[in-house]
C-alpha cells in the first residue's frame, strides 16, 4: 500500500502536490491500494477545513484513494504501542524539563559538538510510568537509541547511513500523551502496511527515526524510501510560502489547469520522460521514480505558462467555452485562436469577455463603428466574413484600415488579435450581442 500523508496545518503547496501525485502513480504502476492518512496528530498546528481543502484539490487533480482517515482517530493506539515500547523495555520515561534540556544544548554548543540526549533518565521504566501518572508531574517517553546503524537505500538519495548517535534516544510522546510527528507516522504506516514511501527530502532525517520505531515494534517489512529532490525557487532558494506561485490555490487563481499542474510536477527533475506534455494516465504507463534528479530543482514559471497553453490547446472546446460561462464548442474554438498570446485562463478570459461586453464608442474609430453597427444589425446574417466585409464595404464605403480597425474593436472590444476572418464564424451566432 503507499499513502499520501498530508498535514492540515497550511494550504497545500506544490511540494505537497507533486508527492500525491507521484505516490498515487507508483500505487497505481504497483496495483497497490492508495490511503490518505491526514496527519492532524499535532493538534496545535491545525487549521480548520485544511483537511476537506486537501481532499477537494485531490479531487480536481482526479488522484482517488481506497481509503482516507485522520491519523488523531489512532490516538489510543500510539498511546498503547508506545507503553508496550517501554514494557519492552525498547523505551524510557524522561522527566527532564525543557530547562535542563535548554543547559545541555548550551553546553554542547560551547564544546562544539552536536547536542546528543544524555540518557540520564534511561533507567526510569514501565514502572515509574503509573506513579509519574498518579502524580501528575511531567513527562515524556523517549525510545532508545539503536545499536546499529540505520541503512536506508533510498531510490532517489541511493544509500544513506545514520549512526546510533545521530539517531539519539528521541521523544516519542509527548508530556500531553499525544505522539510526535516521527511516531504517529511511523506506527501508522505500519499498521497500513505501506511499502513504499515517497516524501520530500525534508523528512530525510525523519526516516531513520521512523525505521528504528518500526524495528523496534517489531515490524520486519521492508519499507522502500523516496525523498524527492527540493524545490527552489527563482532566486535558488528553497520554495516556501513566501513564493506566490508554490500554493497550489494561487496556480489554479492564475488560471493554470489541473492537467498542465500535474504534468509541470511530474516533469519537474526528470529530464528522461519520453513526452514533455502527456496526461496523468500517459504518465503511469512510463513513469520511473529512478530518472528523477538527485540534486534541487528550479520552478520554472515559464515552462509551467507553455505546459498550460499546450493543455488548453488540447482541451476539447466545449470544456474550455465553459470556463468562460458558454456551453459552445465555437467559444472554445475562439479562446484557442488567443493562444497565440495567453497561456492562461485568466489570459483567455481577458480576451473572450471583452468581445461580448458593450464597446465602447467614444474613441477616435466610433463614428465608423456606429455606422457598422448599424449595418449589421440590419443586415441579413453572414456565413463568412467576406460577405460581411462587402456588404459593409459597399453599404458605407469604408475599406482599407477604415474598415478593419473599427471593426475589429466592434467585434472585439480589442484593437489586435487573431484574423477577423477566423473569429466571426465563431461569433456569428451571437453577432446581435457582440457588435453593438
Ligand atoms: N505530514 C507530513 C507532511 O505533510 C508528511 C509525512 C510523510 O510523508 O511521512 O510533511
């Protein structure tokens, strides 16, 4: 099984995204079942309606699941791992207080070396747990550092090894009883059975906590990790909220779409895919997690503009007249004539609601565009825009620039654009409208 495992703490940025998708393609290669766990175990951080937000971007991305839940909902059984952990005696009770914790890393910085916990409280066991409860004083259950090192073969990172001190003995629970990050997630995707992890190279220092937490409850499955390379944005730096174009909301407010999105995100880092635009069930037919780059790869805006342009290209009309409030296949027709020069909706839009907006007359061309107009709404309808032009032409004698310049802005609302002789079979139906 492989998950997607996201926090309901911020909007869900392109980071994220790029891990669903490419977590559910590899489910999907792998016909393994595909879970989203919402991760809302640090209660704190959470922000109400992030989660159902999630679930409506996943929809519009069309990457279904087999099943979701929210990880607070196994609250009561990463409270009971984590005491059969130091039943076991694999874990300890720590009642060192964030001051003394405070000193300790004060001390460490001074020698120069890492701050390691100093296990002072490793002998405090299963049976402190019931009198540290009844008296209601402070603390946390930390797991024991392992004896060896940690190995992970990373499909993207290759191997990475994680010595027993750089693992150190870490929290597990907190004092409030509720589960850290490394453990909720850790129990959970052993009791989901996840075989496969694909994850931002920000929790690469996560997984070697989280092997040691599932070896240490005894779960010999062997995991495979992927950390994605990160995400930098126009000025090298890692992307981050600060970065407009990283929220996934804001791309979709730009008038990017959902198929230009996800083809930009699973292009991003992987120089060797045998298309450069494909959709989501082309992608799983050839996908290889292996291609993808080790190194930090730049967000190209303008590579996400001509993805959008070659998908609108490729949407069928009717679809795309509907972003703009028509159920007709020649207002798509039209919005694709316009991408020539607009790459987004937001774009096209800019240019198809002008020509069904009233224009304006007051300019240097509106004498001339009185008189077309009233010819046009007398005139019988024209099939092509010849008839058009000559029966204007030979009703008020304009011709040359006289013509086409107030024409074209009667039409359009615009005083460039694509060939009149393209647009008017697309807006002759609704000429009445468009011309006055
Ligand atoms: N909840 C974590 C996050 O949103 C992801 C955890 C994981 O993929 O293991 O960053």
């Amino acid at each position: 099984m492989l998950r997607f495992a996201p926090s309901p703490t911020g909007d869900m940025d392109i980071g994220n995204l790029r891990v669903a998708i490419l977590n559910y393609i590899v489910a999907k290669q792998k016909n393994e079942q595909f879970l989203i766990r919402i991760e809302d175990s640090d209660t704190k951080r959470n922000i109400e309606g992030k989660d159902t937000e999630i679930m409506m971007l996943l929809e519009k991305f069309a990457i279904t699941h087999n099943s979701v839940y929210h990880q607070s909902e196994h609250l009561g059984i990463h409270q009971k791992l984590a005491i059969r952990l130091l039943q076991e005696e694999r874990a300890f009770i720590c009642k060192c207080t964030e001051q003394d914790l405070e000193e300790a890393r004060e001390i460490a910085k001074k020698d120069g070396i890492a701050y390691r916990y100093n296990n002072r409280c490793e002998i405090l066991t299963n049976d402190d747990y019931k009198k540290l409860k009844e008296s209601g004083e402070p603390f946390v259950i930390r797991l024991k550092k392992p004896e060896q090192d940690i190995i992970n073969n990373d499909v993207i990172k290759r191997s990475i090894k994680t010595a027993p001190n750089e693992v150190d003995s870490f929290v597990i629970m907190r004092t409030d009883n509720t589960p850290t990050y490394n453990f909720a997630c850790a129990c959970d995707d052993m009791l989901s059975n996840i075989s496969f992890i694909i994850r931002g190279e920000d929790h690469l220092t996560n997984t070697p906590k989280q092997m040691h937490i599932k070896s240490a409850l005894g779960y010999d499955s062997d995991t495979k990790y992927a950390h994605l390379p990160i995400i930098l944005n126009s000025d090298a730096k890692k992307m981050s909220k600060r970065d407009e174009a990283s929220s996934v909301k804001w791309l979709f407010e730009e008038g990017f779409v959902p198929d230009a999105i996800l083809n930009y995100l699973i292009l991003l880092g992987n120089s060797k895919t045998p298309k450069e635009i494909f959709t989501l069930p082309e992608a799983i037919e050839w996908f290889n997690l292996e291609t993808i780059s080790k190194s930090a790869t730049k967000f190209d805006i303008t590579k996400l503009q001509f993805i959008n342009r070659e998908h609108l290209k490729l949407m069928d009309d009717k679809q795309l007249s509907g972003l703009f409030g028509f159920a007709d296949a020649d207002i798509g027709k039209l919005a694709k004539l316009y991408l020539e020069e607009c790459s987004t909706t937001n774009e096209l839009e800019a240019k198809i609601r002008p020509i069904f907006k009233p224009k304006n007359f007051d300019g240097e061309w509106g004498e001339q565009m009185r008189t077309i107009e009233s010819l046009i709404s007398e005139a019988p309808a024209f099939q092509t825009f010849n008839q058009l032009k000559k029966h204007i032409t030979k009703e008020s004698g304009l011709k040359g620039k006289n013509l086409f310049k107030p024409l074209r802005i009667l039409l359009t609302g615009a005083e460039n654009g694509p060939e009149l002789s393209e647009i008017y079979p697309l807006i002759k139906s609704y000429i009445l409208e468009v011309a006055s």
